[in-house]
C-alpha cells in the first residue's frame, strides 16, 4: 500500500478507531479528506409520493442512540438520559422517562424491557414505568443492547459478549475472542436468530448458544490482510440484513455478504467498499459504499443487480428498504427515495434538522427519520 492511499484510508478511518485497545501511534493528519462536491439530483421519470405525517422534537442524541420501534411506538433515548416513546402512527407521546445519566449506546429492547449504555459503561435495564438495575461493565460499549429470551446481551470494545438475566441482572456467562488490535468507533452486530445469538468478531459472524455462549458457528466474512493493524481492520458493523435464516452483513471496507446463521454455513460474499451496514427484501440486498454510489446485489446468489452514483459524493446514511423504493438521507439534511430496480431517484425532500441518526425506521404507511438535534419526522408515501 502505497503511503498516500494509506493516509487517505487513515483519515477516512479515524474518527471511526478505538484507540484504547491498543499503543499505536499515527503520524498523519486525521483532518477530513475533501471530497469533491456532489452533483444536483436529477429526478427520474417515475416519481413516487411523499407527504409528511407528523413530526415532534425531542432531546439531541448521538450516532450510537439509535430509536427502538415496533408496529405501534417508537422509543428515543437521549444523551443526557430522557427516554420518550411516541405513537408511530400519530406521533402523540405515550410515556417518558428520565434516567438522569448521560447516555452512549442504544435502545435495545422487547416492547416491555428496554436498556441502554451510559458513558460512564453502566448497562442501565428499565420499563415505562421506571429503572430496574445498573450493573458496571468492564469495557466500552457502542452497539445496542440485545433484549430476547428472557435475556439481555451486551457487545464490548473488548470483543466480549456478556449475558444476564432480564428481570433480575444477574450475569450468566461472558465469551471473550482474539482479534485485531484495532476496533471501529462504531455499531457491531447482535441479533438473535431462532435460538442462536448471532455476534461480529472481527471479520466472522459466529453463533453462540445463548444459555452458555459457546459457539454453534464461526464463519468469515472478510479475512484480515495486510501489513500492519490498519490494513487488516475488517470489524463487521450495523445494520445487518436478516431474511429468515439468512444474515447478510457488510465487513468494514472489504466485503459483504450472507451467512445462513442456523447452519452456520457460507452462501456468498462480494467485494465492497463500504462502511455502513445493509438493508434488503427477498430479492435485492441495498449497501452504501464510501462514495456515495449505492449498490444493488441479489440476495441469494450475489449477483450485482445495478450500481448508481446518482448520489455520488454524499455522505449517506444505511438505506431502508421500502415497497415503494429505497429510502435514505444525507449528512446535508436531504432525504431520498431510489428505485428498487435500478437505483434511479424517484423522490428528494428537504430534512430542516439536518443529519439522521442510524437509518429511517419504516412503519406499516411509511417511515421515520430522526436527527442527531431530536427532530422526529413521519413521512408516508401517498
């Protein structure tokens, strides 16, 4: 790797690095690269309809406080430690929550149990109607807690999974892996998938048994190369994209691809240059790479399906994957709906609040975006 690609993939990189792990020291700037300025979109023939719903403000959030949701509510969570949950449909607040904490990562949860990550590494379970426990947490955590089965699993900068007990906090069982020295500053990946706990370590996506945490599978996404940590850093991140048995996730900058997580077998990867993480239906798989070109590629086999550099430049959000189109935004506070068959701009709308946290969250009529400054919009397509 020649000097200046590295520094470019440094500086595109760092702000994304925990450094905590490990002593390393880089000699290059990490000021921003510039890129070149995007074009003005250009609507295509088709259109699709886009009207606002509703909209309400809450308190500002970071990039790792992503909102829960489910058929009827969304929950947000604050970083100085407010939790609302607002009806999807209407936006009419139904309950809040002030847990007097600043907070760092999530909102995980089933509906009833809810938790969070606070700054200072506390995992903090609560309901509606108020907190239940805190206990400490030996390392940093960015990705959302996992609620499911009576449980609830953390992720840690460590590369450490823990597991308690829901309703009382007591610990069951933690699983430590090797890995890279380095760590993204950024989302992992923790889902449930039947009775399998599905967990990033590194490049591998690995199952584990979620009674004991022993590993069920272990199977590599992108495998580590290069000559020092910087080129081998190949984390998995969120979202992933889960249809049935299948898990489709991206590897930081090197890969994506799809993983039957019950059998824990392999079913295809691809090259991709991206940094966020998947969204999909039961035929295309949707990713975002660096650039801003978005990428279409069939779920079961791969195949490139299209490419589009419409949005080529913009720093882009996940997209979400709608009946109607493609659904994403930009960090210059533009929503966009795309083609599903070849990628073309069917719609752009003006977002007052500028940059969306995580990716818009669909409900039964439409979808909802949320800004890092609290600003709740529900758009449904006409």
């Amino acid at each position: 790797m020649n000097s200046v690609f590295l520094i470019k993939r440094v500086q595109r990189m760092c702000s994304r690095l925990l450094f905590g792990l490990v002593t390393l020291v880089f000699l290059v700037s990490c000021s921003s690269v510039k890129r070149p300025e995007p074009k003005e979109v250009t609507l295509g023939a088709k259109r699709v309809a886009v009207s606002k719903a509703w909209s309400a403000s809450v308190a500002s959030m970071n990039a790792y406080l992503t909102p829960y949701s489910n058929a009827t509510s969304l929950v947000l969570a604050s970083e100085s430690g407010k939790v609302q949950a607002l009806a999807l449909d209407t936006g009419k607040p139904l309950w809040t929550l002030d847990l007097k904490t600043p907070l760092n990562a999530g909102l995980g949860g089933n509906g009833e149990y809810f938790a969070v990550i606070s700054q200072d590494n506390q995992l903090i379970v609560f309901t509606q109607k108020g907190e239940l426990y805190r206990l400490p947490l030996l390392a940093q955590g960015l990705t959302t807690p996992l609620v499911a089965g009576e449980r609830v699993f953390v992720l840690l900068a460590d590369r450490s999974v823990v597991a308690y007990d829901l309703a009382k906090g007591i610990k069951l069982w933690s699983q430590q892996r090797a890995g890279d020295p380095l760590i993204l500053n950024q989302k992992g990946v923790l889902l449930a998938v039947h009775d399998t706990l599905v967990v990033g370590f590194s490049g591998r996506l690995v199952g584990l048994n979620p009674n004991n945490g022993n590993a069920k599978f272990e199977t590599p996404i992108a495998v580590p190369r290069g000559v020092n940590d910087l080129e081998r850093l190949v984390d998995l991140v969120a979202p992933v994209y889960r249809y049935g048995d299948v898990v489709c996730v991206r590897a930081f900058q090197a890969q994506v691809g799809c993983v039957n997580a019950v059998k824990g077998n392999l079913l295809w990867t691809r090259s991709a240059n991206g940094d966020l993480g998947l969204a999909g239906n039961s035929d295309a798989l949707i990713g975002v790479e660096s650039n801003g070109v978005v990428l279409a590629w069939a779920r079961t086999s791969g195949e490139k399906l299209w490419d589009s550099d419409r949005l080529k430049y913009r720093r882009l959000s996940a997209p979400l994957v709608t009946d109607k189109g493609v659904v994403l935004a930009d960090t210059l506070g533009n929503l966009f709906v795309m083609d599903l068959k070849d990628g073309a701009v069917l719609q752009q709308l003006s977002l007052a609040e500028g940059e969306v946290v995580g990716s818009p969250i669909a409900f039964a009529k439409g979808f909802v975006v949320v800004t890092k400054k609290g600003w709740v919009q529900s758009y449904v397509f006409d």
